[in-house]
C-alpha cells in the first residue's frame, strides 16, 4: 500500500542484541519503539 509505514515495538532483547541487530538490519522498520517499564519499587524512588 502507498504510503504505508511498518512501526515495530520492541521487546528485551534477552542478551541476543547482536541477532536482533542484524535481523533489524537487513529489514529496517519506519520506526521503533521500546516500552520501559519500571517495578514499583523503582517507580516510588522515582517519584518523588
């Protein structure tokens, strides 16, 4: 489709960076994302 865009959201890349990197290389996304995500008790220290 014209125009179209492919986003990707990434997930940890569980110490295979280097697979995922080349994966991500020979197709490139439009655009990536990664969600972070912090613990509760991170989040309270980060808080305030």
């Amino acid at each position: 489709l014209a125009g179209m865009a492919i986003e990707i959201l990434v997930p940890d890349f569980r110490g295979r960076d280097d697979r995922a990197l080349e994966i991500l290389k020979s197709a490139p996304p439009d655009v990536m994302n990664h969600n972070l995500i912090e613990a509760d008790q991170v989040s309270a220290t980060v808080d305030r």
